[in-house]
C-alpha cells in the first residue's frame, strides 16, 4: 500500500535523506560540468573587461541551453531503456 506521499511506508527518514543527498551532489556535478564546459568555450582567455561582452553573452546562453536539453534527452533515454524517443 502507497502512503499519501506516494512513497511506500518501508522508506524511511534516512533512505529518503540518502536520496536527496544524491540528488544534490548530482546537481553540483551537474552545475560543475556545465560551467567548466560552457566557460571554457565561450569566455575568453586574456580578460579584457570585468563583464561578459555580448558575445560571450550569447554563446553562454546557448551553450546552456543545448547541454541541459541534450542532458535531458539521454536522462529521458535512459529511463526508457536507452531507447530514442
């Protein structure tokens, strides 16, 4: 039988906790990984200027969003059986 929060009552507090720590160090590997790859591609190397210029704007913006859509992607694949969608 599913309690009212649609986990199973054997789950208890520290399997939960394990959980949920997981899922954070996921999103920090995550995080790490995006900001190496998106500012080692798009950021220049000799800093001319304190702030992003608007190119490096752009490529950021973008190299963002295709690396969390393609990170979805093979999530979604691999919660299929590795197969596309």
């Amino acid at each position: 039988m599913m309690a009212a929060n649609n986990l199973p009552r054997e789950v208890d507090a520290e399997q939960i906790f394990g959980m949920a720590e997981k899922e954070m160090e996921y999103r920090v590997e995550f995080f790490n990984k995006l900001t190496h790859t998106c500012f080692n591609k798009c950021v220049e190397k000799k800093y001319k200027e304190g702030e992003l210029y608007m190119g490096e704007n752009t490529c950021i913006d973008r190299c963002v969003s295709k690396y969390q859509q393609v990170t979805n992607i093979i999530g979604q694949m691999l919660a299929n059986g590795g197969r596309p969608m």
